[in-house]
C-alpha cells in the first residue's frame, strides 16, 4: 500500500523535482529559443529566457545554405536500415545464444560481447582502409553495415539473449509437440512475444544512427551524402565562425522526430531502458 | 489410440545415470499415472516419451513404431504440461487450433474441431480470450483442449494440476477423468500427489531414484504394497512403521509387543519393519496401550498421532470417540492388514 504524504512534503518534493528538472529542460529550451532569436541575442546579458524578437527566417536559411531535405533523408533512411537490420540480426543471434545448444556457445557470445569493449574510435582507422578498397567510402554503406553487424548490433544482440532466456522452455516444447520446427518456433512463438525487447533494441538503434557522428564525418565528403549530425557543423560564416541561431535552428529539426518518438512512445522506451538494465 | 511400450529405456547425462532401464507396457486406452516423488525420473521418463528428451538406451514403441528418433511432432503425441504453455499472443482459438493449422487443416476443419474441443470442454464463451484474461483452471481446460482437438495417440500430461489451488484440482481431476473415460484415448500422466495417482489412474507405476518400485492398479498397491518404498509413498495419511523382531509372541518393537498374523511366524527372529495403515486400527479394550498425544477432528473421521511404545504412529478412527492429549487408549491393529518388510532392503515378507 502507497504512503500517502502529508501536503507539506509533497509540495517540498515537487519543488525539488523543478530544481532537478532545470538540468535536463534548459538545454533544449535555450536550443529552440535561440533558434529564433537574432544571433547578437543568444549572448546577450544578462540571458533572455525568452527571445524578445522573433526570427524566423532561420529557419528558412537552414534549408537554403545545405541541401537539409537530402540529408534529412539520409538520416531518415539510414536510421530505418540499421533499425530493420539491426532487429533481425540481433533477434536471430539473441535466440541462437539463448536457445540453441552448440559447442562453446557461451565462450563464442563471450567473445561477442568483448566487441562492446573496443571503441568505435580504435577501429574506425582500420574500418575506413577496409570501406576504401571495397569502394564504399563517401557512400552510405559503411554506416549501415557498420552497426548492423557491429558494437550496436552485439548489445542489442545482448538484450534479445536475455528476453529469450527468460521464455519458458515449455512454450517451444509444446511448439515442438504442436509440429513446429525451429526456424518457425522462432518466427511464430519466440518474436512475436519478444516485442517489448525488440521494441527497445529498435528505439536504441534508431537514436544511436540517428545521433552517430563520428563515422559520418569520416566516410563521407560531399554534402549531398551528409547526415544530419554532420551537416549541423556546416551552418559557418565566411569565416568559419558558426551562425548559432541557424545551427540551433536545424538541430531543433535534427531532435524535433527524436523527440515526437519519444512522446509517442514513452512507455515502450521506459520499458526498454528496464530489459537493457540500463540507466540512459 | 495406441498401445505404449517402454524396453529398458535408459537416460543418462553424462556418467549420471537417472533412468535405469525401465520396462513398461500400456495398453489401448489405459490410463497410467506415473508417481514418484521430485527427481525420481517420473517428468523425464514422460518427456523421453514425447520426445523432448533424448533416450540413452532401449526403446520406445507407440502404437507399434519404435519411435526413439523421431521428432515430437511426428510421434502423434499430445502433451499439457505443468505451467500450461498457452501462447501467451494467441487466443484459445488460434491456441486450440495452432497444431492443425500446422499440420495443414483447412480453416473449416480446424474451426470444427476447435469448436467439438471446446463444447467438451465447456471453453465456447472463452474462445477470443487471450491466456492472460483466463483463471488457472480455464487455462488447464484450454491446455486440454489443445491437445484434444488433435485426437492424438497418447495423451501425456506433466503434472497438469500442480499449480492450481486444493479446490480447484479436485474439480480439474475429475474433469480429466471423465474426459480420458469418454475420449478412452491412452493416457500416461505424470504426478508426485499419490491421491491424483489413486484416484485417476487404471495402472500406478511408481518410480523412485529412476527404477520402478511397483507396476498396478491402485488398490493392489494399496492393499499389497511390494516393498516399504511403495507402502509409505501410497496413502495419505500414510502407513506407520515400527522396527523390532518377528517372535512367537508377535512383533517385538521398542517398548511394545504387536499381534502378528499366523503366516509371520515363518519369519521368526528375523528383524523387520511392521507396517500398518492409520485406518486399520481398531479401538479394542483387549488391545495395546497408546499414548495419546495429538487429536485431529477432520469431521468425517479423527486423526490421532499416538505412542506405540517408543514410536509415534498416526490412527485414523471413523467413530465420534472422546480422546485427549494424555489419556492412554487401547488399540489393536488389524491382523489381516499387517504388512511385514525386511529391515534391510524394505522387501515385502508376508
């Protein structure tokens, strides 16, 4: 039975959750404010929490400096690749490790999971002089088949060997004692339970596409290809300086998805940060 | 329906041997029980059966095919098991029916048999229901239905009722008597509750350590146990044991000489065990004295836990007597139910 608390902790709690949520609020509130604001504005003092004058011809420059549908594209597309793929190889090893009795199972997903100790940055050196000689560099290829079959596929991998090892044995006996074989136990019974899971594998994947950067700045050199990432470090004056309000102008449309998928699916991904045992 | 026969079927992991060599054989249409208590090999000489366990050595035949390689879903098996594994994304329909959509029934054909599956077994209203929206006893009937609407060969359930309440097993038990008695489909059927085992069953088999102790109808069971193993593992309450000498005078055990039947007396100065069942003691003034020291009225009958001698035994009496924690009472045991085991090895003597 919940505690009830009395008015006056409540009202302290809720207090301090306010000073708590300052943190986590102000930087997307100073991002979409400035987005609008004259560029002399985002440093002024002392801050204006809210823009005293409204520019939104920012938002027009953001398309017209950078070909930003393209890339908006590209990270649209990108991010559903990885996702697709990323689900069907990690679904398939996931229940291969958990399910399938073979010799050395445990050793060889051990050695899988050591993949997640090596930093993208150690083998990104290596990974572009393999891409070069395949004639893939300044193409897509390399950020898709880099996280399907790469650090992002193995965790997710990770979180579906998990969810399938808690599965009743009984439910893929009795599958078995129904006629089924084992590709069909893992299509008809063990996938459509292991929804939340791959639920939480397809929000991750999609944001760890969407946000990648690094490999983006490394295989691609023509602005057409860019993704978003990338392309928000292009909005610079003749200078090299950066326009903030039009940078913060395209990075609000860069999160505005992120952030309706977060919306819509809050709970799937609360869900999903409980299986992955992870804190965010 | 089918006839099932097991040949020294063996099951070992590794150098640990947990079946050894049992021999079995089930007529069409029987219903057979297989009791024992945990890790006596009952659930895995099942599973071996349905063919989700290996088998190590020997053979298992159903209805006349040696099925030992088979896969499960070629053997005509149906099986409920414990947790009932309903596919939790399914309806009872598409749950009664997945087997036959499997196996390539027409639509027509499934519903047809979904829906005979589910009149006998009053399921009609639930049919769109999802497992989770289901009591635990609508859950065993849909786990039943499944297996039913197949009209398999052999049915085999995994101690189907284990994980419902006291009440509601005893309304499932009867449920799946009266549907074995009107499918008469042949029935192996896996429990540690001997009061299942004898009140289901047309043939027990009980197992201990993966050997049979004993193949036979309830009452012989009951009335004749093989060895000491059987006698205490069948009955509930169940039967006391005294160890002492069979003399001429009767059974000496520590502190109290017992009647013996006439036939015992072959067995003179051996050391034995006496067993006798908590109903056949009778209330006797020419009986032995028993120290009264616990008084359980169940209603229909009160269940005494009383000193013979130096050993505690339980009675069971049907009469409406007067007895109190203290008191010394004279009991006389029935001599027609008096079992005699060897003290070594638990072996029957009379």
């Amino acid at each position: 039975m919940k505690a009830e608390l009395s008015p006056r902790r409540q009202v302290f709690l809720y207090g301090l959750l306010c000073v708590l949520l300052i943190p986590f609020v102000f930087p997307t509130w100073w991002m979409v404010t400035s987005s609008v604001k004259p560029i002399s504005d985002i440093f002024a003092f002392p801050p204006q929490l809210m823009p005293e004058s409204y520019d939104w011809t920012t938002y027009a420059k953001v398309f017209e400096l950078q070909p930003f549908v393209k890339q908006y594209w590209n990270s649209a597309y990108i991010a559903a690749l990885v996702t697709i793929g990323t689900m069907i190889v990690s679904s398939m090893a996931g229940y291969a490790f958990a399910r399938i009795k073979f010799p050395f199972a445990n050793t060889i997903f051990m050695v899988v999971l050591l993949g997640l100790l090596i930093p993208s940055e150690v083998t990104i050196v290596p990974l572009f002089q393999m891409f070069l000689k395949a004639g893939m560099v300044n193409t897509h290829w390399p950020l898709i088949l880099v996280p399907i079959f790469g650090a992002p596929s193995v965790f997710a991998t990770f979180v579906m060997r998990q969810f399938f090892i808690a599965l009743p044995a009984e439910l893929e006996e009795a599958a078995r004692v129904d006629g089924l074989g084992r590709f069909k136990i893992f299509r008809k019974i063990a996938l459509p339970l292991a929804r939340p899971a791959l639920a939480s594998v397809a929000i991750f994947t999609f944001l760890h596409s969407w946000n990648l950067y690094l490999e983006p700045i490394v295989f691609l050199s023509s602005a057409d290809k860019f993704t978003l990432p990338q392309a928000l470090t292009q909005y610079t004056d003749a200078y090299g300086g950066p326009m903030w309000n039009i940078q913060l102008a395209a990075a609000t449309l860069t999160a505005l998805p992120v952030l309706l998928v977060f919306i819509i699916a809050q709970k799937q991904f609360v869900e999903g940060l409980a299986h992955t045992g992870l804190k965010g | 329906m089918a006839e099932v026969t097991l040949s020294n079927v063996r099951k070992s992991y590794g150098a640990v041997d947990i079946i050894h060599g049992i021999d079995l054989g089930i007529t069409d249409g029987e219903f057979v029980v297989l009791v024992g208590p945990s890790g006596c090999g009952k659930s895995t000489l099942l599973r071996m059966v349905a063919g989700l366990e290996t088998i190590t050595g020997g053979e298992v035949n159903i209805g006349g095919r040696v099925v030992n390689d088979l896969d499960p879903k070629d053997r005509d098996i149906a099986m409920v098991f414990q947790n009932y594994a309903l596919y939790p994304h399914m309806t009872v329909a598409t749950n009664m029916g997945f087997s036959l959509e499997h196996r390539g029934g027409s639509r027509a054909e499934i519903a047809e048999r979904v829906k005979w599956a589910a009149d006998i077994l009053g399921l009609a209203p639930l049919l769109d229901r999802y497992p989770r929206q289901l009591s635990g006893g609508q859950r065993q009937r849909v786990a039943m239905g499944r297996a039913i609407v197949r009209d398999p060969k052999v049915f085999l359930f995994d101690e189907p009722l284990s994980n419902l309440d006291a009440k509601l097993r005893v309304v499932m038990r009867g449920e799946i008597k009266s549907l074995h008695q009107r499918l008469k489909t042949t029935t192996i059927y896996v429990t540690h509750d001997q009061v299942e085992a004898m009140t289901m069953a047309d043939k027990i088999v009980v197992l201990n350590g993966g050997k049979v102790e004993q193949i036979g109808a309830p009452l012989d069971l009951y009335d004749r146990p093989a060895n000491q193993f059987v006698a205490g593992f069948i009955g509930s309450p169940s039967m006391n044991f005294l160890t002492g000498t069979i003399t001429t005078e009767g059974f000496s055990a520590p502190g109290i000489m017992l009647p013996l039947p006439e036939v015992a007396h072959e067995h003179k100065d051996r050391k034995a065990v006496y067993g006798i069942r908590p109903e056949h003691f009778a209330l006797d003034e020419n009986g032995v004295p028993a120290e009264i020291v616990l008084v359980e009225p169940m209603g229909s009958e009160t269940q005494v836990t009383m000193k013979l001698g130096e050993t505690l035994v339980t009675g069971v009496f049907r009469e409406r007597v007067s007895l109190s924690p203290g008191a010394t009472i004279r009991v006389r045991p029935e001599l027609g139910n008096i079992h005699l085991f060897a003290a070594d090895g638990g072996q029957r003597l009379n």
